[in-house]
C-alpha cells in the first residue's frame, strides 16, 4: 500500500525537524545562520516550526478572519500601518506564496503573464539590498503589502530567512533561472534548461532519495494521492527544485544537494529534475493525476 503526502519530499534525513519558536536574547552571528533552514522557512514557516499555534484565517471566509494566533489572535498578520493581512486569496502567509518559488513576486514565476496568482506581491526579493540584518529588520516589521512577520517569528528564524535571500541574491545558492527557463502558460509556464544528466540524476536519486521515495519514486504519494515522485517533478519542478535545495519544511528532509559552489548545486539539480523525467524508470504508479503526454515543453528532450 502505498503512502499518501500532502506536502512533498520526505527524504533522506539530512537535517532535523523545526521545533516550536524561541527568541534568542542577542542575534546570532551570520556565520551560524543556516541558510537551507531559512529556505524552509521561507517555503513554510508555521509547519518547519511545528505551529499549531497559528491557524490562517480560511480562504472561504472572505472579509472575516476566524483562524488562531498571531497578533490580534485571529489567525492574520498586521502590514506596516497596522492594518490586517486577510487569507482572502489563499496565500496562508507563506513567504513562499507572497513573493513565489523564484522569490521575485510578480515579476516572475506567479506574475500576470505567467500563473497569474492573486497574492502575489510587487516585492522582488532578490532586489532588496542591504545585509541580512538589514533584510532580517525588514521582515520582521513588514514593508508595503509585506506583512510584519517578528510578530510569529523569533529574531533568529527571520535572520536564517534573510540569509537564505542574502546568499541566492549574491549568487552563492542557485536561482530558480539558473534551473528553469521561463516560458507561458501555454506551455506550462516553464522548461527545465540543457545541460542535465540525467544520468547522473539517477544515479544520485539512488543516492539520496530511494531509501525513502522508493526505487521508482511511488513509495510516496502527494497532494492527497494525485502525484508521484516523478510525475509531480515532470509537472511542477517549479516547486521541486526549492525542495531539493533546502528541504521539506516539518520532516527529517534536509537539503539534497552537496556542492559547494551555486554551479554545483545547480548542476545536482537539474540533474535529479531531468531523470525524474523518465516515465518508465519513475512512472505515475497509482497515482490519480495524469502524467504528461508525449511531447510535454516542461521536460522538453529529457522526457523519456
């Protein structure tokens, strides 16, 4: 019988678990920021932390926020001038849905020519400038239709996310753009670029991840049963590649790559994301979402 996942990527346990938040009476140096955390914390801060504590207002109930936590208790964030941050659009006060999977808000990946996301921000994060101490004071007071996030989040946990941005921003971890090329939505909006092995991928699949996706990547299931592994990858390596890179926020998944230049890091990318373009050797399995046809762009000559 196969496991279900609502989330993706339980791997190999290369990092601990969250725990629940805790302020720190002085800011920790930069050095001992550990920047993968930061990624999945910036990916899912409430489940990388085990917060059972703060329960989004529901998306369902719009113009009312009946959720738990938070600074009025309600299950909202406050912006700048004070004013409440409603869950109307969905965005669940991810980071991660605010400024997108490329960090660059509406000027990539969930912009108005491509997926088009109703919460996304004007904010590209990776233009912001300062220091991650800077960008740390930023997050934590919020800025424009950034909500303040010091109110849910330790000085430490903000800092780990600053350092995150700082590093992807100054070219020492791989941007999204170094891993997918943008397209349309027509053609699914994106298309892993040349240059994988997949090869390789496999052979460090086989590595890292077998022990626990299983050899052909349907061990596990996501989104309540409608992906496999291979087929989630195939369709939604826009996602994948921030997982491989930091982790699964809330389990023993760690970050997947072991380069110590962001060239590496992206080449261990795109290598695992073009062999799980493979439909034979990772197929959908039972999973209850299609897989993609012949000729699907997002592979492009990976698809096998």
């Amino acid at each position: 019988m196969k496991r279900a996942a609502s989330t993706f990527f339980v791997m190999i346990a290369l990092a601990g678990c969250g725990g629940a938040a805790s302020v720190p009476e002085t800011p920790a140096p930069v050095t001992a920021l550990d920047d993968a955390r930061g990624g999945r914390l910036f990916d899912h801060w409430a489940r990388e932390l085990g917060r059972t504590d703060f329960v989004p207002d529901a998306r369902a109930t719009a113009g009312a926020a009946d959720g738990q936590g938070g600074p009025t208790s309600d299950g909202t964030l406050r912006l700048p001038d004070g004013r409440v941050l409603l869950n109307d659009g969905g965005h669940d006060y991810r980071l991660k849905n605010l400024l997108g999977w490329d960090l660059r808000g509406r000027a990539g990946l969930y912009g108005p020519s491509l997926m088009n996301k109703p919460y996304a921000l004007e904010t590209d994060a990776l233009a912001w400038p300062g220091s991650v101490r800077e960008i740390a004071d930023r997050l934590e007071r919020g800025e424009g239709d950034l909500p303040a996030y010091g109110d849910v989040l330790a000085r430490h946990e903000l800092e780990e996310i600053a350092a995150f941005v700082v590093r992807m921003r100054d070219g020492e971890l791989p941007r999204a753009t170094d891993v997918l090329a943008l397209t349309s939505p027509d053609a699914g909006h994106y298309a892993l670029r040349e240059g994988g092995d997949a090869t390789r991928g496999a052979r460090l699949y086989a590595e890292r991840c077998a022990s626990c996706h299983g050899d052909d990547g349907t061990a596990i299931l996501f989104d309540e049963g409608a992906y496999s592994l291979g087929s989630h990858a195939r369709q939604k390596a826009y996602e994948d590649w921030l997982k491989i890179l930091n982790g699964q926020p809330g389990s023993p998944m760690g970050r997947q790559v072991r380069g110590e230049t962001a060239a590496e890091m992206r080449q261990e990318i795109l290598d695992l994301l073009a062999a799980l373009c493979d439909r034979q050797r990772f197929p959908r399995g039972e999973a209850s979402s299609d897989d993609v046809p012949d000729g699907d762009p997002r592979c492009g000559a990976y698809l096998r």
